[in-house]
C-alpha cells in the first residue's frame, strides 16, 4: 500500500510539471543555483511526501532516480531528442544524484524520533 503512495504522488507530480510547461524552475531569467533551490524546496517536497515511512523497492528507487534526472533535464530545457548522457546533465547544473540520499536522510530522522 506505500509504495502505491509513493507512486501515485511522483506520477501525479510528474503530470502535474509536465502539464503546465511553465514553471518557476524553469525561467531561464533565475540564476541557476536558485532554480536548483527551487526544485529541491517545492518540487522534491511533494514528491517525497511521505517516502520516509515507505519500504522502496528498487523499481520505486529508479522511478524516483529517472524523475529527478527529469526536473534537471526540464530545468535545462534540454530535449529528449537531443540525446544528452545523464552524466553531463548533472554536469550543466553542478548536481550529483541524491534523491535517494535525501530519502535515507529523512528515514534516519525519523527513527530518531521513534
């Protein structure tokens, strides 16, 4: 029942971004480092909703991995089409994985509190 959650709130996320076209992340009037902060505070947040409580596995960990390389692609506006690695993805805006990290992150914290 978690990892439906799980799903169902990065899916809803994810056509939620898609469908507007326009968001603040993707202004290329904002510096980069801001965008990068926006996507972490308002995007990361609901989509990790409630993922320290779920058990991942590792199809749920590549669909988590596969968006947040999506919001950096977004953020770049870069196409699919253009067949960019996302090695130099994370190049262009000076980012490394972590969504998974912030996840382990947040779980640590919230044993603590157990």
């Amino acid at each position: 029942m978690e990892n439906v959650l799980v799903k169902l709130n990065v899916g809803l996320l994810w056509l939620k971004l898609h469908s507007k076209r326009r968001g603040l992340f993707l202004l290329s009037t904002l510096d980069l480092e801001l965008r990068e902060k926006l996507v972490k505070c308002y995007v990361w947040s609901i989509a990790l909703y409630g993922a320290e409580t779920c058990t991942l596995r590792a199809v749920d960990q590549k669909h988590l991995e596969s968006f947040e390389m999506w919001c950096w692609t977004r953020m770049e506006k870069i196409s699919w089409t253009d067949h960019v690695r996302n090695e130099e993805v994370l190049l262009r805006v000076k980012e490394q994985r972590n969504i998974l990290h912030e996840i382990r992150k947040r779980k640590a914290n919230w044993i603590g509190h157990i």
